[in-house]
C-alpha cells in the first residue's frame, strides 16, 4: 500500500487522484470517477470533493490501494 502525504488537514478525492499519479490533471476527475470503482475506508465514493484525512485508506480500481499520511 502506498502512502500519499499531505501537508494540510485533508484533501479532496480530485487532488488525492491527481497526486497519486491515477489521473493526469484535476479536470479528468469527474469523467474517472464515472468509470472507475473507488473505495474509501471499505466504502464505495465517488464524489471528486469528499474530504480525506490522515490515515483514510482509499482503492482506486486499476490503480491501487494507498494510504492518506502527514508530511
């Protein structure tokens, strides 16, 4: 599982999917959420704007399963 750090208090599902690499830009977000399975603390999400936090573990189908860390 890799580990994404962010040096704020959270960050949305958009940016999270930007900073690990499984899209290239913030505006291929919606249109991969539409199409892509993603789970969030064992729960299916896929709102581009749900808050993450510290130690929220997120699989995102065809890409991975990373774990949200403090930077």
């Amino acid at each position: 599982m890799k580990e994404i750090e962010i040096k704020t208090e959270y960050i949305t599902l958009g940016q999270f999917l930007k900073l690990s690499d499984c899209i290239s830009t913030g505006g291929h977000a919606k249109f991969f959420l539409q199409e892509n399975k993603v789970i969030i603390n064992g729960e299916a999400d896929n709102r581009r704007g749900r808050k993450l936090y510290v130690g929220d573990k997120v699989e995102v189908e065809g890409c991975g399963a990373f774990t949200v860390g403090k930077a």
